[in-house]
C-alpha cells in the first residue's frame, strides 16, 4: 500500500532509511539521476500522442478551424495597447485589419442604394457585405470577427485558470485522501447539485455582469470536472510501485506528485479540458444571449444573438443564422480536437464518459 | 447487501448534500456587497429609524445562524417570502410557471429517449456501415449546436417560412389547450436534441459492447432468432447505462430550459430566473437556484438506485 506518506513518521514494520527524506538531501539525490529518466518517459508519451492525433484528420481539420477563428480574431482590428497602461498608451500592436468595415461603423452603407425599400438598414448578405448587415446597419461578419475576441479570449482563459484551480486540488484530494479530501470533494459535489448555466447564473446574480465577472463565473463552475476527474485518477495511479519505489528512495511529495503521479494521471484532464473550452465558449454566448453575459454593445456572438433575437422571426435569418454558426462551427472543432486528444492517448478506448 | 439497504446508504450521504445545498442558497445573499435592505426598500433614501424597523422586521438583526435556521424553516414550509419585484408570495410565483416547465422538460425527455434509444440500436447493430456514420455525424453536429440558436432556427423555419407554429405562447391559455401543447413542441425539441445526440453514442457503445459478449455467441448458436436475441438479451442488458444516464439528464434539460425559454418567450421557471436575475429580485432567485439544487440531487439519487436496481452488482 502506497497510501502512507513520507513524513508519517516511523511506523511498525517499516524500515525507515533516516537521512534521505529531509528535503534538502532529497533535492540533491532527485537532480543526480531522476531527470533524465522522467524527461525520456514524458516525452515518449507526448511524442506518440501527437503522432496519433496527427493521423486523426477529423481532429486536424477541429485545430486548422480553431486556429483560423483565432487568427481571425487577433487580425480583424488593430489593436493598441489600452489607455490606462501608462507608458505604452496608445502603441500600435498589431496593424493589420482583416475585417472589411468597422464592426462598430453604422454608415456602411452611405452612399449605397438599399435593394429594397423594406430593409433600409438590414440589408441581407450581398458581395458588398457578405454576411449582410444587422439591424443597425453594421457589417455582421466584420462584427463576427471581432467579436470572436470576446468569445475565444473567454473560453481560453476560463479554462487554463479553471485547470490551475481544479489540478492541484484534485491532486491533494486524490494523494492524501482522508480528511482534505473529504472536504474538496464535498465542495465539488455540492456545487455539482447546480447544472452549469444555474451555477454561472447564480454567480453572476451576486457579482453583477461584465467581462472578468463573466470568466470568475465560468471558472467557478469549470474546476468542478477537473478536481473530480484527476482525483479518480490519482487514486489509481498512486496504486503503482514505481510511486511506492520514489517514496521509498525519500522524494517529497511534492515531488511524488508533480513528477511520478501527475504525468501518468493527466491524460483525461487534458482531454476534458479541451473539451471544456467548447462548453464554456457555448456558456458564455447562452449567458451574452439571455442578457447576463457582456454588454449589449459588444460584438460576442451570443450578445449578436440576442439583439437579433426578433428578426429570425421576421424573417432576417442572416442576422441571427450567422452569428450562431459560428459558435456552432468553433464548438464542434473543438469536440473534434478533444476526441482526438482522447484517442490520442488512450488508443484502445471507445471513448470515456463526457462530463457535461 | 439488500437493495433496501443500499437505497438507505445511498439516503444517508443525500442529507448533508441537501443541507450543504440550503446552506449555499441562503449564504449567496449574503455574498452580495451592499447592504441587504436596499433590495428591499430598491434603493430609495431613508431615515435610519425606518431603516432598522425593516430591519427588524425581516430579522436581518438577528445572529446568521439564527436568520438561517428561521429561512430554512420556512423554506421546508414551502415559504420563501415575496418577491421584492412583484410583492407577491414567491411560492405562488413558482408554482404559476412550474408546471409549464415541467411540461416542456418532459417532452424534451421523451423526445430524446424515445428518438435516441432506436437510433442507438440501429448505429450498433449496423456498426460500421452507412447507418453507423449517420449517426455518428448526427451525434457530433447535435452535441455541439448551441441550444438557442437551434431554438431561433426553428422559429425561423417554422414560424416564419413555413409559418405553421405561432411566433408567440398563446396567451390566458391554460397548461393542457391544444395550443399550449402545440407551441411546447418547439422549445422541448431544442432543449432535447443535445441530450438525444449524447444518449444515442451512449447507446450504441454500450450495445456494442454486449453485441461482442460470449452469451450472444451462444444465444445465436443454440438457434434463437435475432429478434429473440437482440431484443430480449442484448437491449436489456446494454439499457442499465442509458437509463442512468438518462436520469441525469435531467440537470442537462434544467439547463437547457433556462435559455430555451428566453428564445421562446416560454412562460416558465427559467424564464423567471432570468428576468429576476436582471432585478435582483433575490428572494425568487435563492428560491429557484435551490429547487433546481434539490430537484438535480434527486435525480442523481433517482439514477444510483435505478442502476443499483437493474444491477445488483453495483450494491456490493
């Protein structure tokens, strides 16, 4: 059994090497030899993953559509450096603009013979505009892409900050147990009691909108599959002799978790991750289309939606028909990536059980 | 150990889950920044002798445990105070729209088991051919199609083009009219399309694997009919995941509900969260956010001891 820690003190029938688990000792015996072979194992794992999933061309199309919609983004507009940064106020970062008009320009169309007397501002998709323009007379796929920014940018860091909450302590929750494990877990399953939506709404009930009120809410609800996930996990992994073998040979636990344990447990975070990056992105624009997510100025796809939301009804599919592709195009590509990254590292699987 | 036993096990740890869920609820109010009596009063100035009369008259004075206890006390009564937008009981608020939602979840539900179930059969009893890929495809594009979007397409589609459903709910009618049914239809296919994507893949894969089992080999060899076969040995068996499963869809719809009911203007719970949420109108909010709390751990516990009845090794 493996589930004893280090520094437990001495217990009967354990032979208790002193001097090689004082931190100190520990640090230098680690660098001598570990390195080199804990490098070769991450590597290998990571260098046959990737081979797979460069096979996997459904997964490969995911990422080139991922990586277009990024690239859209950070292209549609310039953009400077915000004027409360003090010493590069103003400063160009990027240059280039990709988008054909202003997504905030509401005269695009001056000077231009409306088809129609009925649509003097909602002009449906034409070569001037391709996408056509929304009820204000803005240029949708100009606001389309710059209105990928919000979405992508939320979707992005929910995520990586959801994963720097939920692994370590999913982590401490799996390699102690007991007592500290008992009380993360029941956090998460308390908080599992809320559906997602409920939960961001009722963190946003008590915040208030806006953009960094909007991504604490996300995280607040995504950590939950993270810790639940990676602590299953760890439970099993940490069953293994080659953790017993570190621990005998006096590594701290930290080390025992970070290099041994972590490396062979995170294989179906990273997959839900991936996977997660879609869910919060579907979040965020259900929150922006109910009117709880970014304000209804910004150009967030869902946001789109919502300040559409009569003209489907109306009769200007292109509204709202656009806009809403393109969160259905960016979620599935990223199922796709995250099924990949899941076949990638576990080849022989039919495919786990998705956490919403 | 006796399923009786375990349905008491399984009770047990739902206690503090359900007490961990009040405590939540009451505890969001006090998380708000500002004072709480200007929810109350909305905000409008007032002399401090005022002040501390409402305060004493909702117990904001009183230790939190106390405000606790006395909030939960009346919650188990079925009282959550008034709404502070509308000044009515919010009991009576809920209870006006629940059926509505209730109505419209259930429909989605029947739609997704009664349209997923069939599909999942066919995908894993062709496996690998054309009717595998269908569904496979339809799997991926139903699971990633935003629920809100699918709703305005479908209003689009069939409200505007083919102008056979009504854009709005009809109004004063009451839960059972043929025109309530009928404009139920819409939202409850939105809301149930993603969990029909994701109990078909269910499905498929958990009847796959029984396909491969030694006892079809034999049930074939010893001369029994596919239908026999599939239908009375494989189906029962691979069903015990995808009735789980589909007990916790339940949270899934609550979900979907709540923006679903925004694109239809649907008369139900989500709809009021939503625009309760925009006033600030906590008591109805505290109110929902606990029953969808308490109705989700339910249907969690529903779906162990259905999977703990159909599978008696899971209670050992």
């Amino acid at each position: 059994m493996a589930t004893e820690r280090n520094d437990a003190g001495p217990e009967r029938g354990r032979i208790r090497v002193e001097g090689y688990d004082a931190a100190t000792d520990d640090r230098e015996f680690d660098t001598a030899w570990e390195p080199t072979l804990q490098s070769e194992e991450g590597k290998g794992r990571l260098y046959y993953a990737w081979r797979r999933f460069k096979r996997n061309r459904l997964a490969l199309a995911g990422a080139a559509t991922i990586g277009f919609m990024t690239l859209c983004a950070i292209f549609a507009q310039p953009i400077r450096v915000p004027e409360q940064v003090p010493v590069l106020a103003g400063q160009l970062v990027q240059p280039v603009a990709l988008a054909p008009a202003d997504p905030a320009n509401q005269e695009v169309l001056l000077g231009h013979q409306p088809p129609t007397t009925e649509h003097l501002f909602d002009w449906p998709p034409s070569m001037l505009h391709l996408f056509g323009t929304d009820w204000a007379g803005r240029d949708i796929l100009s606001r389309m892409m710059y209105g990928a920014r919000w979405s992508l940018s939320i979707g992005f860091i929910a995520v990586v900050v959801a994963l720097f909450i939920g692994v370590p302590l999913g982590a401490i929750a799996g390699y102690y147990g007991g007592y500290v494990d008992e009380v993360i877990m029941r956090v998460v399953d308390l908080l599992y009691a809320f559906p997602f939506i409920v939960l961001a709404i009722a963190v946003i009930a008590i915040l208030g909108r806006g953009y960094w009120e909007l991504v604490f809410a996300l995280i607040v609800v995504g950590w939950l599959a993270y810790a639940r996930i990676l602590r299953g996990e760890i439970l099993s992994v940490k069953e293994n002799e080659y953790v017993t073998a570190a621990k005998a040979l006096g590594a701290t636990d930290r080390s025992v978790i970070v290099r041994h344990i972590l490396p062979n447990a995170m294989a179906p975070v990273i997959v839900q991750a991936t996977l997660s990056v879609g869910t919060v992105v579907l979040a965020a624009a259900a929150l922006g289309f109910i009117g709880l997510g970014l304000s209804p100025a910004s150009a967030e796809w869902g946001v789109m939606l919502r300040v559409e939301q009569d003209s489907m009804a109306r009769g200007r599919w292109w509204a709202g028909f656009f806009p809403g592709l393109a969160i259905f195009v960016f979620v599935l590509a990223i199922n796709l990536v995250g099924d990949g990254v899941r076949d990638a590292f576990d080849p022989q699987g039919e495919g786990g059980e998705r956490f919403r | 150990m006796s399923l009786r036993r375990y349905v008491l096990k399984r009770l047990l740890i739902t206690i503090p889950l359900l007490l961990g869920v009040t405590l939540a609820t009451f505890a969001m109010v006090h998380f708000i920044p500002g004072d709480p009596i200007d929810f109350i009063t909305l905000f409008t100035e007032l002399d401090p002798e005022t002040k501390q009369e409402i305060r004493a008259r909702y117990g904001l004075d009183d230790p939190i445990y106390i405000q606790y206890l006395d909030w939960l006390a009346d919650a188990a009564r079925g009282d959550f105070g008034t709404s502070i937008t509308t000044r009515q009981p919010v009991t009576k608020e809920i209870a006006e729209r629940l059926p509505f939602t209730l109505m419209m979840g259930s429909m989605a539900f029947v739609i997704a088991i009664v349209t997923a179930i069939p599909a999942g059969i066919a995908a894993a009893y062709h496996r690998n051919t054309k009717v595998d890929q269908v569904s496979r495809v339809a799997a991926l594009l139903g699971i990633a199609i935003p629920n809100f979007w699918l709703g305005l397409i479908l209003i689009l589609v069939f409200a505007s083009w083919l102008d056979v459903f009504p854009v709005l709910p009809p109004t004063g009618e009451g839960l059972l009219s043929s025109e309530m049914i009928v404009y139920t239809l819409l939202p409850a296919l939105a809301i149930g399309t993603g969990s029909t994507a994701l109990l078909m893949r269910l499905m498929r894969s958990s009847m796959v694997e029984e396909l491969d089992k030694d006892y079809v080999t034999m049930a074939r060899a010893k001369g029994l009919p596919e239908r026999t076969v599939v239908g009375k040995h494989v189906l029962r068996n691979s069903l015990i995941s995808v009735v789980t499963v589909a007990a916790i869809q339940v949270a899934f719809i609550i979900s979907g509900s709540v923006v679903v009911e925004i694109v239809f203007s649907y008369p139900g719970l989500g709809r009021l969260l939503v625009n309760r949420v925009r006033n600030h109108d906590f008591p109805v909010i505290q109110a929902l956010v606990l029953i969808i709390g308490v109705a989700v751990i339910f249907a969690n516990l529903l779906a162990d001891v259905l999977y703990a009845y159909l599978d008696p090794r899971i209670r050992y």
